[in-house]
C-alpha cells in the first residue's frame, strides 16, 4: 500500500525525528481530518469513511486510536497499526501530510 510505503522511505531517512513524534491533537470532521504533530508540525487529509451511514457502537471502538486515546499516542504505532477501517487510514495520511 502506497501509504506504508511512503512511511517507510521516511522512517528510513528520518529515523530519529520518526520516532520521537508524537500526536498532540487531532480533529475528525465529515470532510477533513487535521492532525497536529508534537514538533509543532500540522497536516489534514480528506475524511475518508465506510460506505455505511450509521455507525453501530459495536464499529466504533478502534482500538488504541478511538477518538479519545489519539493524543499522545507515537507516529511510528500508528503506522505498525494494520487496519482496514477507512478512518485508520485518513489518520495516516494526514499524520504523512504533516511530516
């Protein structure tokens, strides 16, 4: 996937600015998401969601990157998050928009 690939042609070059970042804040609309890095450093992406329009409470848990357990959490374990939920992936490409 060209997203991981891209990741990592940067962990490869900027391997210890990669490892220290961190995500101080994220913002999770219907047609952007934005994510603010810990070195001051911002990116957004278009919000990309599953086809359905209801989101089940069972589908909203995403594991250590639910809505409220985003922040502060490293670039490098969301990157090594394998994941198909569309949102996942939103997040990464704002995060690589950001770097």
């Amino acid at each position: 996937m060209i997203l991981d690939e891209t990741y990592n042609l940067l962990k490869t070059k900027y391997t210890n600015k990669i490892n220290s970042l961190e995500i101080s804040d994220v913002r999770i609309g219907v047609f952007l998401t934005a994510v603010l890095l810990s070195d001051g450093s911002c990116g957004a992406a278009s919000t990309s969601i599953d086809a359905q329009s209801h989101c089940y409470k069972k589908d909203r848990d995403f594991g250590d990157f639910s809505p409220a357990k985003i922040k502060g959490k490293k670039v490098i374990d969301l990157f090594e998050k394998n994941s198909s939920i569309k949102i996942i992936n939103t997040l990464k490409v704002a995060v690589l928009n950001a770097i």
